[in-house]
C-alpha cells in the first residue's frame, strides 16, 4: 500500500507545489510548511527542490533572492504567468479525474447509481 501512496503523492507534487505558490510568493522551507501543514500531502526538501529548479528552468516560476535572518540568502518563488496557465491546467485535468474515479466510486456493482 505505501508504494501506491507514494506514487500517488509524486503523480500530484507538481500541483501541489503550483498550487501553494498559488497562495503566493514563499521561499523553500516555508514553501514546505504551507504543504505539509495539510495531512496527506507531506513531501521533503529533496523532492521540493529539485521540482523547484525545473520549474525556474521551464520559466514556470521565477526566483529573487532576499537576504536572510541567519544564514545564506533566501530564494523566493513566485508563480508566472505560464506557471498559473499550467497550474490551471493541471487542476482542471485533476478536478476531472477526481469527478470520474468519485463516479466510479459511488456506482453499484450492477452498474446503477445506488439509490
């Protein structure tokens, strides 16, 4: 079952990630708080990061780096005009997913919606 789960989280970190971006700009480790203070959807600093630099790269995200508190500076990711376009589209691919397996879910075993 966790290698399922753990498919399952990888097929939906790049929505994840956009999506949180979404709620606006954040630097890495607080990119990381906002995701894993919802249940279920907890990832780490190496599958963010990575995901993070290929998003810079596609021009997905962009970066500016402010400095910080304690130690080097802080990169900070904001959304693109591409990154919302894909974030948008990847939602609606979800939200049409998430609407068919829900239908699937709820069918009875002769094929009929349950009453």
């Amino acid at each position: 079952m966790s290698a399922w789960v753990s498919q399952l989280r990888k097929g939906l970190t790049e929505l994840v990630v956009l999506g949180a971006l979404g709620q606006g700009e954040a630097y890495g480790y607080q990119l990381l708080q906002r995701i894993n203070r919802i249940d279920g959807l907890a990832l780490t600093e190496s599958t963010v990061y990575p995901l993070l630099a290929r998003l810079k790269r596609e021009q997905l995200v962009s970066v500016r780096a402010a400095a910080s508190p304690a130690g080097p500076p802080r990169r900070y990711y904001t959304l693109t005009a591409a990154g919302r376009r894909r974030f948008d589209e990847m939602l609606g691919q979800w939200q049409t997913v998430a609407t068919a397996v829900d239908h699937l879910l709820k069918e009875s075993p002769d094929g009929q919606k349950p009453a």
